[in-house]
C-alpha cells in the first residue's frame, strides 16, 4: 500500500511539473500600456533654442507630464549647417530611439538661411526649399511624424509698419507643407500680425534685455534703429545685414536685439505656438496646455 500511494503522488507531482513546463513554454502577451506617452523634439535655430527662443516655455509651460519634451535647436543655425555639423543626427537619433506612441518633430528655419551669413545662408529659390523637405522625409523615414513651422518674425518697423523680411522664407515653408502634405505652423503669419498690431515700442518688451533709452525713444516714433550702432534701419536688405551681424553662429547673446526672446516673448510665442499646433495636429491637443 505505502510502495502504491509513493508512486501515486510521483505521477502527480509529475504531471504538476508537466503543467508548468507547458505554461511557461507559452508565450505571454504584453499588457496593454495603461496610457500614451509621445515625445516632442524641437529642431530649428536660436529663436526656437534654450536661450533666445519660444522653445524653453513651450516645453516648460505647455506640454503635459505624458509627453517628453526634447528641445535641441541651436543657435545660428540653418536648413543647411545644422544638417552638416551634424546636429540632425542627433536628432534622428532620438526619433529611433522607440519608448514612445508617436514622436513628433517640429522644424523651423529661415532666419540663418537669409544672406549675409557666410556658411550659414542657402539659395531660397532652390536649396532651402530642398532642404525643408528633406527634413519631412527623414522624419517619416525614421518613423516619425513631422510638423513645418514658418519662421518668428522679427520686431523692426520703419514708419509704423513691420519690416517683415521674413516672409519670403515663411513663404517657401508653407509650400512645402502643402507640398509633402505635412502639418503646418503657421508661426510667422500669427508672430507678425501680432507684433505689427501692438507696435515698435510694445514690442521691445520681448527681447532678452531691455532697450537702451535711444532705441525705446526710436521705437516710439515707429522706425527702429539697430540696437547695437543707433542707425536707422532702412529697410529689408538693410536688416538682413544688421541681422547677419546681431545672430552670431553658437548660442545667442543676452542683450537687446528685436530678433531673440527673453522669458516674455518666450511665453508669449510659445503660447501662440501651442495653439496653433493644437489646430494643426488635433491628435496632440491632449498632451498640450493651452
């Protein structure tokens, strides 16, 4: 009796083991992820970077704790020197890196890309929209989901009205969109409706710094002077120059400039920047604050 039930309970245990072997040969699936997580990855130049540019509020202030928010635009850069001094790549790298839903890339350039910058400008006929583009198809390419955004506009005025030699470079941009089919920010259509509405001297609170007393007083009378020389700026071409000498390569300089932003413009613009992506890529207004 005693040899039987040993022999018994082996067969049991046996088959107990049998079991459990089968189970733990049969694949388990993953749980389902209890919420969705994106991240956001800024590219552009200084007016979008950490310093001088919307981007730093925008991370800060407008994106919820679901979404990481990568800020990697650099100053003095453009379409061109950002892909070749290898800055793209770095960026690439964190649209393959995976962990995440989606990941969304947003691009802005133009302000380097005018002349006036020795290694820095690009042909806006030909070689900025190409590039534009090609930042849409590596982003797709890499899995991830692109949005254009036309450039921040600067706060020059010459007799009350905004020098917006920006807009043909905001131009190429929203070709491009329409182009390749890709989201759209809008960025420097609502950036100078705003800017030219409130006027030179409201403006001046944007800038990094505050304006001496002789650029405040030029700003009251509706035509800014170059903050750096107290000459009059005449026009388009004019500003592209003082531009050239004001957007150094390499981070931007915390001085008075009507190109960079300190935290009020930061905020000010990056709430512009929220909304307008919300209409653009409905999918992420969840993850934005407005």
């Amino acid at each position: 009796m005693r040899f039987k039930a040993l022999l018994l309970a082996g067969c049991l245990a046996a088959g107990a083991l049998g079991a459990a072997g089968a189970r733990a040969q049969t694949p388990v699936p993953d749980p389902a992820p209890r919420f969705n997580a994106i991240k956001i990855v800024l590219v552009g130049d200084s007016t979008t970077a950490v310093q001088g540019g919307w981007g730093p509020s925008f991370c800060a202030k407008h994106v919820t704790s679901f979404a990481a928010c990568i800020n990697l635009a650099r100053g003095g850069r453009s379409s061109g020197n950002y892909r070749t001094e290898g800055s793209w790549a770095l960026a690439m790298d964190e649209i393959r890196s995976g962990g995440f839903n989606d990941t969304y890339v947003l691009v802005q350039f133009g302000h380097n890309d005018q002349p006036g910058k020795p290694g820095r400008s690009t042909d806006l006929a030909m070689e900025f929209p190409a590039n534009m583009k090609l930042y849409v198809e590596d982003v797709r390419a890499a899995g991830g989901k692109p949005v254009l955004v036309t450039p921040l506009t600067r706060r020059q005025f010459k007799d009350g009205k905004l020098v917006d030699d920006l807009e043909p470079w905001a131009q190429a941009v929203r070709k491009v969109a329409a182009e390749t089919g890709t989201p759209l920010v809008d960025l420097h259509a609502d950036s100078a409706a705003a800017v030219q509405a409130m006027g030179a001297a409201e403006a001046t609170r944007f800038a990094q710094k505050p304006p001496s007393p002789e650029v405040l007083a030029a700003a009251r009378t509706g035509t800014t002077i170059a903050a750096s020389t107290g000459v009059a700026l005449a026009g388009p071409a004019n500003a592209d120059q003082k531009n050239a000498a004001v957007e150094p390569m390499g981070q931007a300089k915390l001085s008075f400039d009507y190109t960079h932003l300190g935290e009020t413009g930061a905020d000010y613009f990056a709430t512009m920047v929220t909304a307008d992506l919300a209409k653009a890529v409905p999918a992420l207004r969840r993850f934005l604050i407005p």
